[in-house]
C-alpha cells in the first residue's frame, strides 16, 4: 500500500474514535488530491466495473475524469465528443454546450446520467437522460429530456439525482431556487418520467429573505434517507457563500426534518461544511458509497480562483452516536 494512503486510512480511524458532532464549526480540508482537479464543478464519480474511478463534472459537453486510486485524477474526454445539438434550445448561444450538474450511476447492466441545460437565472431548463455501456467519452445515447421547466414553473429543472430505493422504486430529486428541491417518481423501464405516479413532491424549501437552495443529493444510512443541498450563492469565485446542509427523514418522499426537527420544507437545515480558511463556497456534493466509506465530492474555491473554475474536494462522510452525518 501506498505510504500516503496508509496515512489516508490511520487519518480515518482517527476520526471516528473521535467522530465530531454534526453541527462543529471546525472543518476539514480537502482531502489530498492531485492532477486535473481544477476547473471541477458540481462533481459526480462512480466506481467502473474495472475498479477506476469515472467523474463527471460540469463544463462543454460535459467533462469526464478518470481516477485508478481516488487520489490522481486525468482528463480523458467528455460525454459529447461530437457535440449535444438537442441541448441548444436551452443554453446559452454564447456558450453552446455548456451543460450542468452531472449526476452518474449504474443500473440494468449499463451506465445512466442525467444532466440539465440551462443558463444562470433562468427557469427555461431541462434534464436530459443519457446511457452508455461503458461510461467513458463518446459511448453515449441520449434518451431525451426526462423533465424541462418554462417561466410559467415556480421551480426549475436543473441538479438532478437519481435514487433507486430498497422496494425497486426510482425517484429523481432535482431543483434551485424558487420554490425549492422537488422529487418525481421514474419509470425503471426507461428511466423517465413515470406515466402512473406524475405526482411533483416538494421536499426542501428555503423561507425567509432567500429562496437559494439547490443541488439535492439522497443516500440512505441505516434506517433514514438523508437529503444534502447546497444554500446560499455558487460560482462568486472566493465571494461564494455555498453551505452543504442536511436533513433525513424515514421516507423517501419526507418529510425531511434538521437536527432540531425543523422541516427543510421550513427553511430547516443541519449544516455540515461551509467556507473556512482558503476554502470558499464548498457544495454541490455527491455521495460514493465506495469499499472504504462514504466518499463525499464537490466544488470550492479558493484563493486565486475565477468565478466558474471550481476544484475538486474529495472527503469522507461519518455518522455520530444520533446517526447525524459530519465530514471528516
């Protein structure tokens, strides 16, 4: 084993001999990561059927990154290759191609990712559906828009991610701003929209003088499913403001409630890493359930960053003594 991940696991025990409360202040750095970790926003990674690492992140045609150990990481291509023309009513024309918020999994013997197209303040969005045998650049199908929202929506279609319960059932969260995260029922057979349960769920929502909240991502641990969002403002470079909040709940549809027992239908929300030292506006999170732990990735910014250039933060996930989870 590698010296420095032999240092990686006594780090990991550690920490949960001494597993901090939920709610600390005191957050950790980054975890040490190396390559072409730069210019990675809203990240997604998923372990490939030959151990590798796959990440997905925002920018043209949708980035992919591969990893052999979780530490290294290199660019090897993106989605589309050869462009995403079905995207274009959505986008901005400026920047065709540019596409969000990758959310990558594996079902069914083959590789599904939703993604949106957008641009920055507009409810004139949509999430796509893609599959692939292999995940790797260029192996792609489009499937269509799973979900698309117009200026008449109080909610938008972008952040998408998939969760496959225990019973078989697949639910898409997705959502920012307005009126908040939301959850829709899948069709397993298709990995769209269901035709028999069309209900629109509202499961987190911000109250006050602030609707910003977006980026919902589900895990389940133990007996709760556990809703992380992003609040507060992205993409400012180090004026971002991003916070990772959380709230769990016994159903998959909620309600969800924070430590306090506040709803995150209320405004409620237990936060679990913010901006501390040159670490700025940290969030967009997704969860890898990997061999070790519960990997947690995302974006931050730092000290000599430019408002869309996000780098990579890899940390890991533990749960106290009341099943509350930390960062660590």
């Amino acid at each position: 084993m590698k010296p420095h991940r032999l240092l990686a696991v006594a780090a990991v025990a550690a920490a949960l001999l001494s597993a901090p409360a939920a709610q600390a202040a005191d957050y950790p750095n980054p975890g040490y990561v190396t390559g072409d970790i730069e210019a990675v926003h809203d990240p997604s990674m998923i372990r490939a059927a030959d151990g590798s690492y796959l990440l997905y992140s925002t920018d043209q045609y949708l980035q992919v990154r591969r990893s052999t150990d979780r530490i290294h990481f290199t660019k090897i291509g993106s989605v589309w290759p050869n462009g995403a023309p079905w995207t274009a009513p959505f986008t901005d024309p400026a920047h065709p191609g540019y596409l969000w918020a990758p959310d990558i999994s594996f079902h069914n013997g083959r590789y599904y990712l939703y993604y949106a197209a957008s641009t920055l303040g507009s409810r004139n969005s949509a999430i796509f559906l893609a599959t692939s045998p292999t995940g790797l650049p260029g192996s792609w199908t489009n499937q269509g828009i799973v979900v698309q929202t117009s200026t008449s929506n109080d909610y938008n279609a972008i952040d998408p991610n998939l969760f496959v319960d225990s019973s078989g059932r697949w639910w898409l969260s997705f959502g920012s701003w307005w009126t908040g995260i939301k959850l829709i029922r899948l069709d397993p057979a298709t990995g769209k929209r269901s035709t028999t349960d069309t209900a629109l769920r509202s499961i987190a929502q911000r109250t006050g003088s602030t609707t910003a909240e977006e980026a919902p991502y589900i895990v389940q641990h133990g007996g709760y499913y556990y809703l992380f969002v992003s609040w507060d403002l992205c993409c400012q470079g180090t004026k971002s403001t991003y916070r990772v909040m959380v709230g769990r709940s016994t159903s998959i549809t909620g309600p969800y409630t924070d430590r306090t027992g506040v709803r995150l239908t209320s405004g409620g929300g237990t936060q679990i890493l913010a901006s501390h030292g040159d670490v700025h506006g940290p969030g967009h999170v997704a969860v890898l359930h990997d061999s070790d732990a519960d990997v947690l990735v995302y974006h931050y910014y730092y000290s000599d960053a430019t408002p869309l250039t996000g780098k990579l933060g890899i940390n890991l996930i533990g749960y106290d003594s009341a099943g509350w989870p930390y960062v660590y």
